[in-house]
C-alpha cells in the first residue's frame, strides 16, 4: 500500500513537471484573449468625473452643513429619527421610500400619515386585507406598489419573525419591490450602513458635479454613478449623507430652474464652473474685436479623454446649449412611447332606498394593472375587434355582471376620459345607464366566473379603492347630468340640444347615442 502511494506521488510530481499540453495551451490562450477583450471594452473614464480624497472630504462637511439648516421637516424623517426599535423605525423608511417612488413629497405626506396611523407597525400591515391596502392606496397611483410592500410585509413577519434583513444586501435579494435604491436607502438610514443612492434627484446632483452628459440609463454611466455615490457617502452619517444629496437635487439642483447661488457644492460643481467660463469667453469676446480662439473656451479643466472617447462626456453630436447652463446635464434619455388604449365603461346608477344614486362597482382580476381596484363595468376595445361584435360583447358582459338582460335602448353615450398610466394612453369611452331599483335586480353571485360586484353610495365610491381614472368618469357624468337638469342649452334645428363642452374632456353634440348607434359602421372612401 505505501509503494503505491509514492508511486502516485512521484507519477503526479513527474506530470506537474511535464510541458502544457496544445489542448490545454489553447484553453489558455482563448482565456487570456476573451480577459483581454473584456478589458478592452471597458468604458475609459477620467480622473474630471471623479472625486479625489480632499474634495470629497470638502464634499461632505459643505453638504451636512447644509443639510442640518435647511433640510425639510418630514414626517417619515421625525419618525425615523425618534424610533428607537430597529425594525419599526427600517419599516416607516420603507413605506415613505415605496411612496416616495415617481410621486412628489407634497402629495405623499397625506397619505404616509393616514397609512402609518393604521397600521404603525409590520404586523398590522401583514394582518391587513388587500382591498384595505388599495383603498388606503387609492388616488397614490402606480398601485403595484402598495402590493407588494405588503407581500413584503407579510413575507418579514411569516418568514423572519418580524426582524427585517439588516443590510442592502439582504433587503434588496429577499423582499419583493424593493431594488437597490430602496435598499441602500434603508440600510444607511435605518441601521447606519455606509452605502450610497442613486435616485433622479442624486443622479442629476452627481451628472451636474463631474459634467457627465452621456445618457444616466446606460449601464456604464449607471455604475459610474454609483460608484460616486458609494465613495461620497459620509461613514459617520451615511443616512443623513443620503437624505441630504437627494434632498439638494429636489430643492436646489433641480431639473429646470436651479437656484446654484444657494447651493452648497457650488465650488466643486463642474457644470457651473463651466457656464463661469462661458460667460467669461462670451464678455472677452464682446470687448474684444479679434479674440483669441485659443482662450476663447476660457481657462477651465476639461476631461483629458473627450472629443468622442469618453463614454461619460457630453456625446459630440450633443453640442453644448449656452442657453441651458448647468441643466445641460444630465442627458435626457428619449422616452418610450406609452400604448394606446381604448375602453368601454358603463356607469350604472340605481335609486336607492332613501332615492340617493347607486353605482355599480367591480372588482378588477388580482393580477395585472389596477390589480384588486374597483372600477365600473369596463371592458377594454381590442384592434380587431368590429364595430358590431364590440356591440354585442358590450351587451354580453354587462349581463354577466348584473345577471339579467341589460336595456340597451336607455344607454347614453356621455363622452371620452383620457387617462395616462405610466406606459399606457388610455382613452374611456364612457356611457350612462340609469335604471329604477326594481330594474336593477340583486346581482347574481351564483355566477361563480363573475367578477366580484357591488353597489355603493357616491360616499361609498369615493372612500373604495377606485382609480383616479374612475373618479374622472364620475365627474364627467355628474357634469353631464347636472348640465341636462339646469341649463338647457342652445337648441339645434333638429331639435336637439348641444351641450357645452367640459374641460379636457370631449362632449358628443348629440347628448344621447345608444350603443347600437355608437357601433354602427361608417362608409369610408
């Protein structure tokens, strides 16, 4: 036993000895090669777009300065800062960041406190139900959201005991809607981890600093960026470091009008530096009847690597708009264009016991856009779709809805709502049915493949979770209405009556179409 295994020894020493193989020098060589040609696109930056170990010190002391005079007194920020348990005080950062997200800090503050007053804590937001969350939601848009920080909640407290994760890390990987900037955020605020943020308002701040004009949605400048936000990042008060950049870019470096005279970074901001020298250049240039074009550009420090090999700069065919200043920077990315919709929606009013106006409601599926929302009966128009078939789908769905026979001869054709959703144009075609409470009959629930239905009072509807789109359509028939019983209106030679026109909404000059008419086919040429 022991011969053989000094036999191996001395067989594995004389192979290690031996020369490389040709199939193992071409696995070498293709390694070396694809290593090579990684390197080779990396995207070359220069020392202009980063911050050296001074300025960054500068950077921080200028900016908490700042920001201890004159942040904004938040509700989320007082709670965070009072909130002595880990795990409540990480939860109230995360709701007021989940708001926060495409939606302006005057509309959210409402809706933080009445959320927070309901549910203060994990646990209460986990026990609540999902039409409760959407109704507390309502009017807030982007409805996704309170979802899944619900999902969140539940999965903390079902899952983790109630501890949330305490690093960006974890929260970013294990709860549902939260990315790295909702994690860092509450990493560094709640538990004090040194990571930094990159949201609009952070991403405008650091473009404008470092003069990066290449487009902020490009992978290249997008790890740029949160590399500066990583190296910026004060240690001693990484949350407050944070809550500061985001909040120079909301108040101060803001997208159109900037107010740079009261910024505190002004000394280290390259874009302002550069509209200093352009105006120099542009006064030079005035007294001067044969300037120098060499200073014309003034005396400024420019990125050694521009003029098209800087995947940071402003692009070449981007020229500089003396006109913008400092909002030269960032790049605005082109915007996708949104799809174009078109939905039929039947509001249905009833008399009810005391002869105040009933409406008909449904539950949209628990999945998809508006997911759980109420909403009344709507069924959205596809291309294909004939003029004649849409007639009859109409028909049929309201009758799955309510469970009898819909009089199609009372249905008024009112007007368009235009509603624009974050990727959707959607236009509502939006008729009235007005029917007695005997015409209106108990909905059929045995229909087990209906959505969920109801009617409710207009105080009922304004308090449900209802889109904004649906209280849109509400007013726009309440106007209708009101502008039938009051004021008649100019009176056509056919005896009809013309409507006036309501705001940003398209009035049919004939009040009242059946949908019969409405569907029918026009000749084209």
């Amino acid at each position: 036993m022991l011969e053989r295994t000094l036999e191996r020894k001395i067989l594995h020493v004389s192979r290690m000895g031996r020369p490389a193989s040709k199939k193992t020098k071409k696995k070498t060589v293709k390694k070396e090669e694809k290593t090579k040609a990684c390197e080779d696109i990396l995207p070359p930056s220069s020392l202009y777009h980063s911050f050296t170990t001074q300025e960054t010190v500068e950077l921080r002391k200028c900016l908490l300065t700042w920001y201890d005079k004159c942040k904004r007194n938040l509700p989320w920020r007082s709670l965070a800062n009072t909130e002595l348990d880990l795990d409540r005080r990480a939860y109230a950062v995360w709701v007021s960041e989940i708001m926060l997200q495409q939606t302006q800090v005057a509309t959210v503050i409402d809706y933080y406190n009445r959320w927070m007053k309901t549910w203060p804590t994990l646990d209460d937001l986990a026990s609540a139900s999902l039409e409760e969350v959407n109704e507390k939601w309502s009017g807030l848009g982007y409805y996704s959201r309170g979802r899944r920080l619900q999902e969140g909640a539940k999965k903390v407290v079902t899952e983790f005991g109630g501890r949330m994760p305490r690093i960006a890390e974890e929260l970013q990987k294990l709860l549902p809607g939260v990315g790295r900037y909702t994690a860092g955020a509450i990493a560094s605020i709640s538990y004090g981890q040194a990571t930094g943020v990159v949201d609009g308002n952070v991403i405008r701040v650091l473009c404008r600093l470092r003069c990066i004009g290449a487009n902020s949605g490009s992978p290249a400048v997008a790890d740029k960026l949160w590399d500066l936000a990583n190296h910026l990042v004060d240690p001693e008060r990484p949350g407050d470091f944070n809550q500061a950049m985001m909040e120079l870019g909301a108040t101060v470096c803001t997208p159109k009008k900037p107010r740079c005279t009261e910024c505190p970074l002004q000394s280290q901001c390259r874009a302002y530096e550069k509209v200093e020298a352009d105006l120099t250049s542009a006064a030079a240039n005035l007294t001067n009847r044969n300037p120098d074009p060499k200073s014309a550009a003034g005396d400024i420090e420019e990125c050694d690597l521009a003029h098209g090999s800087c995947t940071l700069c402003l692009p070449s065919s981007d020229h500089w708009d003396r006109s913008l200043g400092v909002t030269n920077f960032p790049r605005k990315s082109a915007k996708k264009a949104s799809r174009v919709e078109q939905t039929l929606t039947c509001v249905w009013q009833r008399r009810g016991q005391e002869e105040e106006p009933e409406y008909l409601l449904v539950q949209r599926p628990s999945s998809g856009l508006l997911a759980g929302m109420w909403e009344f009966p709507s069924m959205l128009l596809e291309n294909k779709l004939t003029e004649k078939d849409g007639g009859l789908a109409l028909g049929n769905y309201l009758q799955e809805v309510t469970g009898h026979v819909v009089p199609l001869n009372k249905l008024q054709y009112v007007g368009e709502v235009v509603h624009i959703f974050s990727h959707i144009h959607q236009t509502y075609l939006v008729y009235f049915l007005s029917t007695s409470r005997i015409e209106a009959v108990t909905i059929n629930e045995e229909l087990s493949e209906c959505p969920a239905s109801r009617w409710v009072s207009r105080n009922q509807f304004l308090e449900a979770a209802v889109s904004t789109a649906m209280k849109k359509i509400l007013k726009l028939c309440e106007r209708n209405n009101s502008s039938s019983n009051s004021t008649p209106g100019k009176r056509k030679r056919d005896g009809s009556v013309l409507q006036p026109p309501g705001r940003r909404i398209k009035i049919e000059t004939e009040n009242q179409r059946s949908i019969q008419s409405f569907f029918k086919p026009t000749n084209r040429k």
